[in-house]
C-alpha cells in the first residue's frame, strides 16, 4: 500500500494543517542545525514519537521510503571507502551517515504530515502561507503531485508484475529496466494528457473554494514543539 493521506481521529489528525507546516519545517532547521550523533538520536526519538501519536508504524513508513534510503546511504557508503586496509575509513564515513541519516528523519515526519492531512487541507495552508499567485501555484504544484505519485507507483508495480508473469524476471538486468523504464514513461505521459484534459473539462480554476482553516487548542502543542526546536537549533 503507498503511502496517503488515511482518514483517522488521532490527535495529529486533529491538528491545523499549518502547525503540522511549522512544526515539519522547525524539525527540519534542527536536522540541519544538530548533524551530531546526540542530536540526531534526540530527533530520532521525536520521529518515533511523531508516526506512533499518527499510528503510523514506522516499519511501513521506512518500507515506503526504502528507494530513497538506498538513494541517500549509497553515496555515504561510497565515501567511507578507501584503495587498501582496512578498506572502509570510519572518520571518513561519519560525516556522510550522520547526513544521510538526517535526510530519512526528515522524510519520516514528512510521512506522518502526509498520513493525516488532507490534500485540500495542504492546498489550503499553502494558499494561506503563500500569498497571491505564487501561493496558487505552489498549492497546485503540492496537489497535484501528491495525487499523481501513488498512481505512478500502481503503475510501475503493475508493469513489474505483468513482466513477472511473462518470465520478464529471466531476461537481462538491461532489458528489465528498458521495459520498466519505457512503459512507466508512457504510462506516465498517458495519464498528464489525460489529467489535462479532465482540468480543462472541469474549467479548472487558480481560484479553488478550499476548506477554511482554524486553529484551536490541540494547535497549541504544534507550535511550542516548532518554537522549541528552533530555539535549539539556534544555541
């Protein structure tokens, strides 16, 4: 199952989507502010704190994400090597983990915000955040992405499977991403023409009627965990 939004009652479910904003970017600052192993054991407390009070299990969370874990550790476990014994240097390591690590931390929160926002709920804290034209896009941008990835991903795993039943897992390595590859691209420029056409269809407006925000006292924990952290990011 991708990762989305699930409709739930905990408390971050609860919460304006905008505090959730203030408090993802505030922990963010702080990643970057703290890339020590104290600092990032603290935050890794919080992330773990963060997906269970979304009941979001962070084994799911780590499997939906697992391509990017590849993406960020590979280039760290390229540093820490060296031409001879003992093949791996560990100061040379350090620094790259200790960033790599900070980057799945991030997305990680960034799993728990998409887990229990609505999109409209997003489009709307974006909009209010960033005024005037530029807001419109962005929400628009954020929107659309938000939805189009999931179906991307069906599709990829679709084409995967279809190779699988006809044997494609016996062909070369070259040929299984040239046929993954070209039918995700197809797929992919399939459904932009088809989405465009639905906008167009539907008079697709820059203007929305988007749900009105409100904050209320569930907010104020949000906003005092966001201050919190960046007062710590700033000593």
């Amino acid at each position: 199952m991708s990762l989305a939004y699930e409709p739930g009652t905990t408390f971050v479910h609860r919460l304006d989507p905008r505090s959730k904003l203030a408090a993802q970017i505030a922990f963010a600052v702080t990643a970057f502010a703290h890339t020590t192993p104290r600092g990032l054991a603290v935050l890794t407390g919080l992330t773990l704190a963060v997906l269970r009070a979304a009941r979001l299990p962070a084994g799911r969370a780590l499997w939906e994400i697992r391509f990017l874990v590849v993406l960020v550790a590979v280039p760290a476990a390229i540093e820490g090597l060296v031409l001879g014994p003992p093949w791996v240097s560990i100061a040379d390591l350090r620094g790259p983990a200790l960033a790599s690590y900070r980057v799945v931390l991030i997305v990680l929160v960034s799993a728990a915000y998409v887990r229990t926002t609505p999109i409209r709920d997003s489009e709307a804290a974006i909009r209010w955040m960033v005024p005037g034209k530029p807001g419109r896009l962005a929400s628009v941008g954020v929107a659309l992405v938000v939805r189009f990835l999931p179906v991307l991903r069906a599709d990829l795993a679709a084409i995967r499977r279809a190779m699988a039943a006809r044997l494609g897992t016996e062909r070369p390595l070259v040929d299984r991403i040239r046929i993954v590859a070209v039918g995700g691209l197809s797929r992919a420029f399939g459904r932009a023409d088809r989405l465009a056409l639905a906008m167009n269809a539907r008079c697709f407006s820059w203007n929305p009627t988007l749900p009105v925000l409100r904050f209320s006292r569930v907010d104020i924990p949000a906003f005092c965990l966001a201050a919190g952290l960046l007062v710590w990011a700033a000593l």
